[in-house]
C-alpha cells in the first residue's frame, strides 16, 4: 500500500510541476504579440527630385532594413537600414548609406503608426558620417504579414567641407514576423 501512494505523490507533484512549467511557457507565449520583428525593402528618391518630377535625373536608391517594434500604444523600434545610392544613372556613381537608430511613434487603431527618431549614418564615399532625423509612417495589414510604408530621412554630412542636404522618401514594403 505505501508504495503506490508513494507512486501517486511522486505522479501527482510530476503533474504539478508540468502544469507549472506549462502555464510559465503559455504566459511567456502570449508575451511574444508585444514584440515585432520586420524585414523588408526601401525604394526612395532625393526629395526635391521627386517634389519637381525629375525622376529621370533623381538619384534612386535601394536597399533593406530591418525594425524590432515593441507593439505597444506607443511603439519603439531599433533599426538597421542600408541604401546603395545612385547620383543620376542607376549604374554608375554609387555610394552606400548605412543608419542605425531607433524611432518612436503612436499607434493608431493598431494598424497605423506615424513615427520619428534619430540614427547614426555612415557612408562608404567621401562624405563624413553624420546624424540623421528619420520619419514616416507605418502601415500594418490586417491579417496578413506584411507591412507598407513611407520613410524619410534628412542629414546633411560633408563633402570637402561644405554641407550637402540628404533628404530621401521612400516606400517600404516589409514581412513581420
């Protein structure tokens, strides 16, 4: 008799203690929507080209990058983006850009988020590494994962020491996961 209650207590802690682990993981999984991770790709053009129609001689740029949102009402993302740079023709004269920051923005109706920050902006040409402002807004599709978006960036960095003005628009399309 002593031994299968001793089998029953050791069952039933054995139980106790799947349950527990379980429910620990189950909480740690619903945590997982207030994070998201975002991919994708950036077509852009400099500002004042696209604002006069000159897209025939707008320096376009594509590239890539990356968010890690926290998906509160109030969103915060770190990112990496990289954009190789024509100045005129899409096969000559090209520079990378690399940012790294983070921008912050309020999200609205959980489908839409304007957004602002900052990053560190490096080039691979003659120009110094400078400070960008970033902006845009992101626009989550309901249901399915993929994100579209608009995203500028102003910096001004030095050739020969005289300021340059970047401004750059560009159309995102992103996967999340």
């Amino acid at each position: 008799m002593r031994k299968i209650s001793y089998f029953t207590k050791i069952c039933a802690s054995g139980i106790v203690a799947t349950a527990l682990v379980a429910g620990s993981l189950g909480s740690s999984a619903s945590a997982l929507p207030l994070i998201g991770i975002e991919a994708g790709g950036i077509v852009s053009a400099d500002f004042s080209d696209a604002k006069h129609y000159n897209f025939d001689k707008s320096s376009l740029s594509f590239g890539g990058y990356a968010r890690i949102w926290l998906k509160t009402k109030i969103r915060i993302a770190p990112f990496v983006k990289f954009e190789s740079v024509s100045s005129g023709s899409l096969l000559k004269n090209r520079y990378n850009n690399i940012q790294y920051g983070a921008v912050v923005g309020y999200s609205i109706f959980g489908i839409l988020t304007p957004y602002v920050g900052g990053s560190r902006s490096t080039f691979n040409n003659n120009l110094t590494d400078t400070w960008a402002l970033n902006y845009g807004l992101h626009f989550t599709l309901p249901l399915v994962p993929l994100a579209i978006g608009l995203d500028g960036s102003y910096q001004k960095p030095k050739l020969d020491g005289y300021n340059m003005n970047i401004h750059r628009i560009g159309l995102t399309l992103a996967l999340q996961f």
